[in-house]
C-alpha cells in the first residue's frame, strides 16, 4: 500500500466525500500538504492517527494479507515443488547465501524456510544475523531436510529455528506447522521463534 493518499484514495477506503477529506485538512484536524500542482495528500500514518484520535474504524488498507515465505535451497528439485505452493503462499526463492540476503532485506519475510541439506548455506549464519536485524527479527526460521531427527531438530531450535520438517515439504506440513505457530495469537505479524 502506498504511504500517501490522495483526497479521493482516503475518501473511498472511508467511505466518505473527497470534499469531506479536503475539509478536515483545512480545518487542521487531518494533517495534510498540498503538491506543487495544489492537490492535496496524506500520510497513511496521520490518517490511522486521526481515525484512532476520533475513535473511528480502521479500513483495511492493504487488503488480505499473505505470509511472506521465504525459501533458501540450491537444490533445483526442492524449487520445483515448492513452486506448486505458491498459489497457497507468497513464496519467494533464493538460491545463492546473496541472495537470499538481499531478499530477506528487501521482502522482509514472516517466515524463512532453509535448506538443511544444501551445502551453500549455513544454519547457525543465518539464525545469528536475523535475531541482529531488528526489522526481522521476528521472522519465524524453519528448516527443512532429507533426514530429520530429534538431534537435527534439538540443535536447529538451539540455533533459533521454530522447526525441522521433511522433505519433499508439502503444503499440509507447512499449514500444520503455522496453526502451531499462530496458535493464539491475536497479531499473526508479530511472530516469536522459540529460543
């Protein structure tokens, strides 16, 4: 969702007039400014500060959110099946330690799913320097190999990952493992991984 609105974007997710929204600005009661075309715009963040000011419903600004997933694997089959996920899931890949660096910077995902097996990319790295960048910090880490053991798995959690699951990962696991996550939590963006 974009950070300013127009009179009228403001107006339709408030099922108001635009002229309504251009009077509360004038009256000072919304924070507004004027382009240099005269048009006036608003900051998403003052508009959610005002509804909250007059006690008035939040619409929804983005609409049905999906839990950003994303996959580290250098494994072409793994990226083939998952690639069947992604109507379930916004699923992005990364094949390269880089690359999923920069696309953990850049997406910011809820979940990262690492592959064990791949010799590319280390666990115990990544776990370190989530839980150091405070965007994502909250980012639930889950791994997933060939081999799955109660030592596998004892170790990863050590690391910080939530979970171990079994390849070929499939969406029942997956959804099995996120109501486990999600389970009585009001906010499912504000995730924990168990330590």
């Amino acid at each position: 969702m974009k950070e300013v609105l127009t009179t009228f974007e403001a107006a339709k997710m408030l099922n108001l007039s635009p002229y309504t929204i251009r009077l509360w600005i004038i009256k000072g009661l919304l924070k507004g400014h004027k382009t240099a075309g005269g048009h006036r715009r608003i900051n998403k963040s003052d508009l959610i500060k005002f509804l909250k000011q007059n006690n008035m419903p939040l619409p929804s600004f983005e609409g049905k959110k999906k839990l950003k997933f994303l996959v580290g694997s250098d494994n072409n089959y793994e990226f083939t099946r998952l690639k069947k996920l992604k109507d379930s899931f916004n699923l992005t890949t990364a094949k390269t330690p880089l690359d999923l660096g920069i696309k953990i910077e850049k997406i910011k995902p809820h979940i990262i799913l690492l592959d064990f097996d791949s010799k590319a990319f280390s666990s115990k790295d990544l776990a370190a320097s989530i839980s150091q960048n405070c965007e994502i910090a909250e980012a639930v880490l889950i791994g997933f190999a060939k081999k799955v053991t109660a030592k596998v798995v004892s170790e990863a959690q050590k690391e910080g990952y939530y979970d171990v699951l079994s390849k070929p990962l499939s969406e029942e696991e997956l959804k099995k493992v996120l109501s486990k996550i999600f389970e009585k939590k009001k906010n499912p963006y504000r995730l924990k991984r168990s330590k």
